[in-house]
C-alpha cells in the first residue's frame, strides 16, 4: 500500500514513517502535491553458496570444453 505525506508533516513523523516501510508500505512525501521522495525498504540479498546446487544441475555429455572444476557434474 502506498501512503502520501506532506514534507512539513513528515518531518515531524520520520520514526513512524520508517516502520511503515519496514511493515512494507511505500512511503511518498510530496511537495506541493508533487511526489518529492519515496521511502522504501531494501530486501536482503540472497547468498549464494557454492555447491549449493550439487545433485541438481547436470552438464549433458555433448557438452565441450567441460571446465575441470564440473567434470563432477557430468553424468
């Protein structure tokens, strides 16, 4: 859900703008009826792990020029 507020009301009410955006709203400010900053929150970034896919990914024979660190993968 996006909610809008005014720049003035918004620097009275920062700390419970924040928690909406981390609730997951989006935050607009405007000025002068137009949109001046959007508050949104950052998702985290997935980390990859190596291997992780280990059993799962297969390299088909016909492949060429296998690098060394997948000939494991191949069947």
């Amino acid at each position: 859900m996006t909610h809008q507020i005014s720049l003035q009301e918004a620097k009275t009410k920062l700390p419970e703008l924040l928690e909406e955006s981390i609730n997951g709203d989006e935050v607009v400010i405007v000025k002068d009826n137009e949109p001046l900053v959007s508050i949104i929150t950052h998702k985290k970034r997935f980390k990859r792990k190596i291997g992780s896919a280990r059993g799962e990914v297969t390299i088909k024979e016909r492949f060429k020029n296998i690098p060394e660190d997948f000939k494991e993968y191949v069947p």
